[in-house]
C-alpha cells in the first residue's frame, strides 16, 4: 500500500511538471508570436507521447529511440534560434536586482527636454543622410548583459555623439546605442532578435533587434533609422511603428521619460 501511493504521489507530481513545461513552451511561443512553431513542437511532442505508448505496448524500441533523438534536435534548434531569449532569461535570473543602478532620478524635465531635443535633431540628420542607426530609450534600468556586449561611454546625449556614433565608419557603428536619463550609457550592443512572424520580411535585422529589445524589456522604446530609405520608426512592447515624424518621436520620448505636460508643450527655438 505504501508502495502504491508513493508511486501514486510520484506520478502527480511528474504530470505537473510536464504540464507545467510545456505550459511555458506554449506561452512562450504566444508571446514570441510564432504559432507556426507552436503548432509544429505541439505535433511532435503528441507524436512523441504517443511513440512511447506504443513502444509500452508493443515494444518498438527503434522507434522510440528515433523520436527522442528528433526530440532532441528539436530542443537544439528551439536554443539556437532562440539564443539571445534565453541569454536575457538566465541574465535576469542571475543577476542583482539592483533596479537603481543606473538610474538617475535628480533629472530635471528640461534637463531631459534637451536631451531629447539632441536625439530628435540626430534622428533627423541620420534620417536624412540615409545612415543607419538603432537607440534605446531606457527609463529604467537596463539587462546588464545587453550593456556588457558594448563599449561603455556614460557620456551626455548629444546629436553630434550619436550621429559620429552611427557613422559608417566608426568601429561600433551597427551595434546599438544605450540611453537613459540623458546619458549615453554603451554604444556598440547587441541586442535580442525578434522572432514574431508578425514583423515584414522586408525588414532587416536592425528592425528585428529593435523589436526584440521591447518584447524581453516591456518599459523600453527603440528608435530605428533605415540606411535604405531614411524611414524613423520606433518600437515599444514588440510593437513597430514606422513613417515617424520628428514631432511624434518628440511626443513619444517626453512620454516615456514623464516629462511633465506644461514642460512637453513648450515650444522649442
């Protein structure tokens, strides 16, 4: 009798921790917004289950050998396409929850009104000159990892640092450039890729990091410029927007940074 139940508790338990596994596979390939995936793992994983009753049965050891090295592959490709996912995940497990580390709360809203008004006056410039370029907005604290993939600057925002940033010619210029408050906190990062079918095929992996960013860090906006079409687009919880006019950017960067209303509709020499 004892017997029974443990093995009875044992097997409860068991069930909820791969239901519980593959509750977190679904959700994450919902928020991922790759249902084709989800409905590809779902298969095979029925396939699967369903191999192993078989083999119990019937004793089809070859066959339950295939499925779970197909298994395993399958895992193999899910770390690899997701890499930069799981990166930020482990990250965010390990490191210091110190969420005022690089956060200056002193600021001033003119003081964040100019540095706003630098990085929309770069933003046009780039936009013009059809130069490529990827900035992020953080109000907060940033994923240490993504700022440890650059170089840090902690220097003050200014259209004249990002637009030499963004230059073809500067060593770090494909990578992205790190803001808060009104510091440029790293120039040079990688950040994860979007993986949400959802976004145009016609965009390049600057669109992607930029949406990415969003969907792993929800409180952060992007800022894209297109080295084909000039094209400003901002990103803000894996959502892509694009033809931005520089009085939207404005709009949208006062309202990420709480710039008080009085000081967001002052008018601008």
């Amino acid at each position: 009798m004892l017997s029974a139940y443990q093995f009875s508790l044992l097997s409860i338990v068991d069930l909820i921790a791969v239901a519980g596994l593959l509750t977190a596979v679904a959700i994450f390939f919902i928020r991922k917004k790759s249902v084709k995936l989800l409905a590809i793992y779902a298969v095979a994983t029925i396939a699967y289950v369903a191999i192993v009753l078989i083999d119990e049965l019937f004793n089809v050891p070859v066959a339950r050998a295939v499925a779970q090295l197909f298994i395993i592959v399958m895992s193999i490709i899910l770390a690899v396409v997701y890499q930069s996912d799981f990166k930020v995940a482990f990250f965010n497990l390990t490191r210091s929850y110190d969420k005022n580390a690089y956060v200056d709360s002193d600021l001033s809203d003119e003081e964040l009104r100019n540095a706003v008004d630098e990085i929309v006056r770069a933003c046009q410039t780039m936009s013009k000159n059809r130069t490529g370029a990827l900035i992020v907005i953080a109000p907060n604290s940033i994923t240490p990892n993504i700022l440890e993939t650059g170089v840090k600057l902690e220097a003050f925002v200014s259209a004249a640092l990002l637009e030499a940033i963004f230059n073809t010619r500067a060593p770090f210029h494909d990578g992205a450039v790190i803001v808060q408050g009104n510091k440029v906190l790293a120039a040079g990062c990688f950040l994860p890729l979007s993986q949400s079918q959802a976004v145009a095929k016609n965009l390049g992996t600057r669109h992607r990091a930029g949406i990415g960013v969003t969907e792993v860090a929800g409180d952060v906006l992007t800022i894209i410029a297109s080295e084909e079409t000039g094209i400003i687009s901002i990103a803000q919880g894996g959502q892509l927007r694009r033809f931005v006019t520089p009085d939207r950017l404005r709009d949208e960067l006062h309202k990420i940074l709480k710039i008080t209303p009085h000081t967001r509709n002052r008018n601008i020499n």
